[in-house]
C-alpha cells in the first residue's frame, strides 16, 4: 500500500536531510561559554524541582528542525517537543514520542528530566500541570506506562484518527482525555493558509512536488494546545533564546542539480 506522508511529516524529513547532505547553508548550532551553560543549568534545576507526577514537560531544541516544528504552533511559537512526566525506580522521568535522529527507532522513550532538558541542545523549557484528581493521575500513569511498555510508534504521518501510531502531543491528548473520562478535551490547529504556502513553497524550492492530498487543509495537535487549555496552568518555564534558523532554501532560479 502507497505510504501518504502529511504535509508535517513531508517538511521534517526534508529538512531533516537537508541537514545531513553537506548542504553548506546548514547552520550547526554553536557551543555556548561554559559561564553561560552553568547559568542556564542552574535555571533547569530551578525548573525541574518544580515537576510534579503529570506535568506536562516541553521544551525547544536548538536546531533548525525544532524551528521548524514550533511553528506548526499558532498562539504561541515556543516550544518543539512535549512529554509527560512520572516516577519510575524513585526517579522523575519524562515520557515522550519523538523520531529524527535523536530517536531513530520511532518508539516512545523514557529520558532522565536533565537529559530531557539539557540547556546544550535547548533554548526554551517549560512545566504546566493539569487539574487531575489523584484517580486520573494514576490512570494517566498506567496509559503512559502501557504505551512505553508496549513500544508505542512514532506517527509519521501525524494521523489524528490512528492510536497503533501517535506523535508526541496526539499521545498526551489522548492519554489525559482517556484518563479524565474526557472530562479535559483539547482544542485543535489546522494548518492555515499562510503556514500551507510557507512551507509548500519550500517543497517546491527543493524540487519536491507536493501530491493534491498532501496540500489540504489537515487537523492536528498543535503543541500549544496542550497547555492553552482551561484544565491547565503553567507552573514554570525558562526561555534562552531562539533556535538556530532553518537553512536557507536556495531559490529556484539559483538551484543547481
């Protein structure tokens, strides 16, 4: 069966090899002074003792695919990954679904909070916590532990109407909805006009025909609409700087095979 791969999808593999074939428009990110670094570990600390079992955990890395990804948000452009937070052993853990590079099996994952939020490879974190009874919080638990135990898959093709695959925040909207009795339900983001013919064009510009399916209108966990929700206060976050920009796509005119 054809794979059909959503818009989402489509520009994080093309930027994602966009990365790694030479180009020299590719912008590394730069080591920070270790003044800095100490400043900004003292920061995450500050931030990672106020996690509590449930947390909502995001953060935005520092390369030009968290640029671009942060930017499927539309209130709110800050952050690029999300997780949940529980104790395992006695340690606090942050459950995520993540691919690239950092994840190359496409399975959820559990990472010790520094490595989660380390201020080497991230300019933005933050913690916000939903208002869940002790039951919900125990469900919600179970749900994360389940698909971490069960090698839950990473969602390529950012498909709302599939549970056997799920990407980051569709697996933590679910999980709190299933936990809550849908007592919590999250709002939704379609890509709008002016992202659609940002990174349509960007397709184009990389001799990259996009198919008529892959240019509609689609809905999607945005990862602002995690934490833009009633049932959901922020309780901590710390903001770098910005992310390093995505590479600059050679323009079809300047485009050499």
């Amino acid at each position: 069966m054809k794979r059909t791969l959503s818009l989402i999808s489509v520009i994080i593999v093309v930027v994602a090899c966009s990365d790694n074939d030479g180009n020299a428009n590719a912008i590394k990110p730069v080591p920070l002074p270790d003044s800095v670094l100490t400043k900004r570990w003292e920061a995450i600390k500050v931030l990672k003792d106020s996690i509590r079992e449930g947390d909502l955990v995001l953060r935005c890395g520092n390369d030009h695919i968290s640029e671009s990804l942060r930017d499927f948000s539309q209130q709110e452009k800050l952050y690029s990954h999300s997780g949940l937070a529980f104790r395992h052993n006695g340690e606090m853990l942050i459950y995520s679904n993540m691919a690239g590079d950092i994840n190359p099996n496409e399975v959820m994952r559990r990472d010790n909070v520094d490595s989660f939020l380390t201020p080497v490879n991230n300019v933005a974190a933050g913690v916000y916590r939903y208002d869940l009874s002790h039951e919900e919080l125990q469900k919600l638990k179970g749900i994360a532990e389940t698909h971490y135990n069960n090698k839950l898959q990473f969602d390529m093709n950012f498909d709302l109407s599939t549970d056997d695959k799920m990407y980051c925040a569709e697996l933590i909207s679910k999980a709190v909805e299933n936990a809550s009795g849908k007592r919590i339900s999250f709002s939704t983001s379609l890509i709008n006009k002016s992202l659609k013919e940002k990174y349509l064009k960007k397709l184009l510009e990389k001799k990259i025909v996009p198919s008529a399916k892959m240019a509609d209108q689609k809905e999607y966990i945005a990862l602002d609409n995690l934490y833009f929700n009633s049932h959901c206060k922020e309780v901590l976050k710390v903001v770098f700087g910005e992310p390093q920009k995505p590479i600059k796509f050679p323009t079809p005119e300047n485009y050499q095979q």
